[in-house]
C-alpha cells in the first residue's frame, strides 16, 4: 500500500505522506443533511452484487476465481430518533425509505449470499427485512422475487412477474426491504448490539447481545434457535468469519459461532473500557480496540505462547488526535491495507499493509472533515471485493453538531498493490529446462564411463532385457517382431 502522492513502491510496503497528500486520497462523493431530523444510527449495507452486461462478460473471460464475476455495491442507511429509515446509494442519492414508528437502538446488515437488515427497536422488537438490489430490470444482490399467481376476471389463474421497481436512481438501481420477521424476545434484556451469522446446519441467523450479557441466536422468523450467557453485559461485538469479539469493561471476549461457546481467549485493555471494534480487513488476526480515554489498542488475537497456546497479546497503544490522546470517544474502521479512526472533527489514517503478526503500525497523517465544534463518529468503512480487485472504499463519517447533524461520504483512492502468486507461465520453461537437465545428465553419465554403448550390448539388451518375458521390452511380440526391429536397426 502508499500513500497518495508518493511513488508506487514494491507490494506492501508503504512509507507515511503528509496530511495534505493524504487527504487527496480521499474524494467526497455526496453530505446527506438531516433536513430538520435528529439523526441516530448511520449503518453501512455493502452488498456482494453480480455482474451485469460488459463487465460480467470481461469477467468470464479473463476470471480466474469464483469471486470475479461479483463486485461490492456500497450503500448507507441512516435512522432517525423517530425510527425513519433512509437508504442511500455511495453518491448520497436517496434509494428507499421506511417508518418503523419507535426509536431504534441497533441496526445489522448482512450483504453477502442472502442480503438483510435488521433494526432492534426500544420497545424490544425486532424487525427483520430482506434486502433486493435492482439494476434496471435485473436482480443483482439478493432474491428475485417469486411471481405472483392471481385469478382474472374469468377465472383464470395468472403469472406475473414482478418488475422493478419504479424507484430507481439516476443511474437505474432501486432497492427493496420486504420484512421476513417482526417479533419481540421473551425474557430478554436491553439489546445493545447486534450481528449476522449464516451457520452450516441453522442458515443465516441473528445474534443478540444484551446489557446482561445474554448472547442469544434467532433465526430468520424469528424464531429462537439458542443462547448463551457471558460473564458481563455486552457493549459491542464485531464478527469475523466464525469468531465474535465482544466487549465487556476493560476485556473483549471471544465467542465460537460454529458451537456458540466461549473460547478460552481474552484481550484486555490495561487503563480504559473498550468502546468499539473492527478487525483488521488484511490480517483477520490483528484487531483494534478504541477505548474511552486510553486511545487506541492494537492486539494480536492470534499470539503463539511458548508453551503452545494462543493468547491476545497487545502490540501497541494507538494516540488520538494529533497523536495525543485529547478529546472525545474514537470510532473505528479499517480497509484493505489501512486503519482508520475518527475523533472530534479529524480522521487519522495508518498503514497497516506491511505490519506482520506481533509488529507496530505506521502512522500516516490526519485530516479534518467535519467543521470545528463537531463530533465525528466513523461509522462505517465499505467491505472489500475480491481479492485480485482493488475497488475504492467508501468511509462513511457521521458529524454531529449541536444543533444539527450530517453524514460525509468518502471515496478512499488509498492504493493497495497485490502481489500475484501466479506462477502458471513459469510452468512450460520448468518442463524445458528439466528435460534438459534430464538428457544432460545421462549424457554426462555414459561420457563418463570413457565409452559409448555398442550395438552389441544394445542388442543384448533388447533381447534378454525385457520385463515382460521371451521377447524383451515387457513382451513386445517376440523374437521375430524382434529381429525386424535389429534388422532395421542396422
């Protein structure tokens, strides 16, 4: 990765640039206004889209892996105090719109093989909704919906298809929310965050955690599937693939999705409780921690002790602001290569793309984003595409005001640089090279011994050689086909 501004150097390696070449590196697309209206939660909903057209075309011809005929389509969903919901597209166009009628306490999203987004409301419910991306007339992310079957007026039975919607932006994409469930945990406590699961045997499930440490599974109707208790509330929790991180205090706890148990692993911040998460989009065994007045830790969840064990080792204690610890709570997020955070009216970026297991981060540089007097929260940070793509990030920056509140939408242009492991045009000049080597080598063999092979001992070895019998050469007709041989030999 590099910085912009700077030359491309080799694959991951990076030196830090100043604030100003850095802060070019970030384009801003759209600022989605509040428009009179408190706004509350700002969520990211990246969607693993299919390829339509050219591009899926190109891609089935020079693809090499399952992931090249998809890209990421990165949209923001943002939640009033009142419970309206807006979703909008990565260059702030609005897309659809919701009333849930009551306050919302946490939102989910889950983009990948079957979209959803759930909202946890303070009255206890929980709503659920699946999520169809259109572009034009195809489905690109999520379900088509089923057709219609309806009775005419004389009696028929009729198909329809449903179209898209007629809600499209100016660049021909439409969403639609079609709720799956809509129900309210007994016996639960206040939830305060929520995360997705999709399990091999359960499907995709909802996960729960409460301020009584209740860890609790649902499935998609709503329907409870299991739980468990941890040994304090939770007050955030980040997944990563089958792992969940959750924080409670001063320690963030591991979960084991697969079989929903704890695992014997702990992080521990040494000062301050752990306000926020994300692990690190490069290294899924690095993660970072924001805190409440101690800045930002950098654990290794993957550390290997001497004695053969893992444990959570802290590398490194990241500032805030300016690289000092002033202000305000830090919010978290990470691309492909680079972590950033967000503090009062600054974001500061580091280069995590040459770190290694167990090394410190460089730091590169901060700019201002919101207007002085503000609070920023970094509330989201676009999922990668695949990984032989390098598709911009967009870093979603929710600024809060006294009086008012609005969202920045960044495009990160940071570069990340690949290194290809393809070594499939080395394999013809191996062969050739072996085959060489393979000739060479008996060549020098029989020039050793000071003589070439007679013709005698050749035929000798034809004859009487063989594995196959009376024929030799494994039984290769006998001894008549076996002279016309030596005749034409001669």
């Amino acid at each position: 990765g590099a910085f912009a501004g700077a030359s491309a150097p080799a694959a991951h390696h990076a030196a830090a640039a100043p604030s100003a070449a850095l802060e070019e590196s970030f384009q801003a697309t759209a600022t989605i206004s509040d428009d009179g209206q408190d706004l509350a939660l700002v969520e990211h909903l990246s969607l693993r889209t299919r390829l339509v057209g050219k591009d899926a075309r190109k891609a089935k011809s020079s693809g090499s892996g399952p992931g090249d005929g998809y890209t990421m389509t990165n949209l923001v969903a943002t939640v009033t105090k009142k419970g309206s919901v807006s979703i909008y597209d990565d260059m702030g166009e609005r897309m659809y719109g919701l009333e849930l009628g009551d306050p919302v306490r946490a939102v989910a999203t889950e983009g990948m093989e079957d979209p959803m987004i759930a909202f946890a409301m303070d009255s206890g419910t929980v709503h659920i909704y699946n999520v169809t991306l259109w572009d034009m007339d195809r489905v690109v992310a999520g379900k088509r919906p089923k057709p219609v079957r309806t009775v005419d007026e004389e009696g028929k039975e009729v198909v329809r298809k449903i179209s898209a919607p007629e809600n499209a932006t100016s660049r021909g994409h439409a969403i639609v929310l079609q709720q799956l469930s809509n129900f309210t945990p007994a016996n639960l406590d206040e939830v305060r965050d929520m995360a997705f699961y999709g399990h091999r045997v359960l499907g995709k499930t909802l996960l729960l955690g409460t301020t009584k440490g209740e860890l609790v599974q649902f499935f998609k109707n709503g329907t409870l599937a299991r739980g468990i208790e941890l040994p304090m509330g939770i007050g955030a929790m980040k997944r990563q693939g089958t792992l969940l991180a959750a924080t409670q205090g001063q320690d963030v706890v591991f979960v084991s999705l697969s079989r929903l148990s704890m695992l014997d692993l702990k992080c521990h911040s040494p000062r301050s409780p752990v306000t926020s998460l994300v692990f690190d989009a490069l290294n899924s065994g690095m993660m970072f921690a924001a805190t409440e007045d101690d800045g930002v830790l950098y654990f290794h969840t993957k550390h290997k002790d001497p004695s053969g064990g893992t444990s959570c080792r802290l590398v490194e204690r990241m500032l805030g602001t300016g690289g000092s610890s002033e202000g305000g709570d830090i919010s978290v997020g990470s691309l492909k290569g680079y972590f950033i955070s967000a503090q009062n009216d600054r974001i500061m970026v580091y280069n995590t793309s040459d770190v290694r297991a167990g090394e410190k981060t460089d730091y590169g540089g901060g700019f201002d984003v919101c207007d002085e007097g503000a609070t920023s929260s970094l509330m989201g940070v676009s999922k990668p595409s695949h990984h032989r793509k390098q598709q911009p990030g967009l870093v979603t920056v929710f600024c809060q005001y006294p009086k008012r509140s609005e969202v920045h939408l960044l495009k990160s242009e940071l570069p990340f640089f690949i290194v290809e492991t393809d070594i499939m045009w080395l394999r013809t000049p191996i062969m050739i090279i072996g085959v060489l080597m393979v000739v060479g080598f008996q060549f020098w063999s029989r020039t050793k011994k000071g003589k070439k092979p007679s013709f005698e001992e050749f035929e000798k070895s034809m004859r009487g050689g063989g594995k196959g019998g009376k024929g030799g050469m494994g039984g290769m007709g006998g001894r008549e086909d076996m002279d016309e041989v030596l005749k034409r030999f001669r």
